[in-house]
C-alpha cells in the first residue's frame, strides 16, 4: 500500500471541511500542499469511517443503526420523531435505466432521500443510508424495518407526519401521526374546531424534528450535493455523527478552571 503524504489528523480535517463547507478537492489540495489525488484518496478512506461512528446520545455512547436507537428510546422511556429529507444531487446520465427513479415526486427535482429521528428535544439520533428521491416516505420506513423494530421492541412512541399514516396501524399505535380528517364535506362546526386543534398540537411536538434537519442541512454536502450519488449514504451518516457529537457538546458544562 502507498504510504500516505497526509497523516491521519490531516485527512480527517480535509474531509470535515469538505463535507461542512463544500470546497472542492483542487482548493484542498493547494491548502493542504499536496496533489488532488491525494485529497480525494484521503476523503474517500476517511468517510466511511465517519459514517460508521454512529451518532452520540451522550459521552462515549453511540447509535449506528436503528435497532439501537429503538432500544434507546425504550430505556429512557422517550418520545422519537422521525421525517423524511430530500438532498438534491445531480441529474443520471441520459439513457440510464434508473434515471427518472431520482425524481422527486415532492419537489420534481433529482434527488436522494434519507430518513432522519430525532429525540423530543431534536437532538439527532440516527441518520439513514440513502434511496431515491422517487421512494415514499412510508416505503423507505419500511425497508429499513422500522414496522418490526417497534412491532417487537419496547413501547416506544414516534411521532410521524401524513406521509407515514398507516404505519400506526402496523406496529401497534407506536407511531403516532395526524389525525385523519372524517368529513371531507359538511363537516360540523365542533369538528372542525377540534380537528385543527388536535393538528396544531401534534405539530407542535413534532416540530423538534425539522429543526434537527435544518442543522443537517446546515452543512454544504446536504444542502446540495454536486459529486457521486453512491457517495451520499456515507456522506449523510457521517453528516449526523458529527452534528450528533456537536450537539452533546454543546450540551457538556465546561470545566471550571
């Protein structure tokens, strides 16, 4: 194997200020003083490294899949949220078979999808590997086995929004969405009053998660991601592992002097 022209702490900043402000592996390699190359063989060893971290709920405590965020949430008898998020990427090749699978039916861009969760207080939990942006929110649940993690696992609360209706009945109430709306027409005057009531206040708690995927986005990989599609699973987990660990430091009281 080649011997690297970076040391390690040097390869991992260079991927922490690409995946954060988005500079493109030229200016790196003239901040850092080596080839092009070099950076990107750096960014593409170090990222998955990060993204395999998981997210840290607390000093030497992380989550890296789902299942442990459910026992998690289990064990302190909290309440998760989770939403869906789109990254926009660049559009497939003409000609591509998969090509119009990367087309968002929400925003009619192309797009890749990940599933974000959230504790009540929006604190980022888990970070899901990417599909594209044609799959449904509910769908991607799903496929990540979320149904049989609760199904099976502690009672856990998760609140969802529309996209996710049906799932409540699947895992047994654990998934809390809003409430269906029973007349569509000519619906009483109490009842609309109640319904709007009963919305507000699951969005209300629900919230927490939106901004919890506005910190996500914060970073320039999320916001808009201009390289190689097969790379954004790494770069959204390795995203939320950071941000993770941010946040619980933010959190830990400084030491007195």
């Amino acid at each position: 194997m080649r011997k690297h022209r970076l040391v390690f702490v040097d390869r991992l900043l260079a991927t922490v200020v690409h995946v954060r402000h988005g500079p493109t592996h030229d200016v790196l390699a003239c901040l850092f003083g080596v080839d092009r190359s070099t950076i990107t063989r750096a960014i593409g060893e170090v990222r998955p490294l990060l993204a395999e971290r998981g997210c840290t709920v607390s000093p030497g405590v992380r989550l890296r899949t789902l299942a442990e965020v459910v026992d998690h949430l289990g064990a302190g008898d909290m309440t998760g949220i989770v939403d869906g998020t789109e990254i926009r990427v660049r559009r497939p090749a003409a000609g591509r078979k998969d090509r119009d699978t990367f087309i968002s039916g929400k925003s009619k861009q192309n797009a890749v999808k990940s599933m974000a969760r959230t504790d009540g207080d929006g604190r980022v939990l888990f970070c899901s590997p990417t599909e594209p942006g044609s799959c449904a929110d509910i769908t991607h649940a799903r496929q990540l086995g979320l149904v049989e993690l609760l199904a099976d696992g502690p009672a856990v609360e998760i609140l969802a929004d529309a996209g996710y209706q049906g799932l409540g009945a699947q895992s047994g109430g654990r998934v809390v969405t809003p409430p269906h709306r029973k007349f569509k027409k000519n619906a009483p005057d109490w009842y609309d009053e109640m319904h709007e009531r009963q919305r507000k206040a699951h969005s209300s708690r629900r919230i927490r998660v939106e901004h919890g995927i506005a910190h996500l986005k914060n970073w320039r990989a999320l916001a808009r991601h201009l390289g190689r599609r097969e790379h954004m699973s790494d770069i959204a987990q390795a995203v939320a592992g950071l941000l993770s660990h941010q946040q619980i430091a933010d959190l830990t009281p400084a030491r007195q002097m």
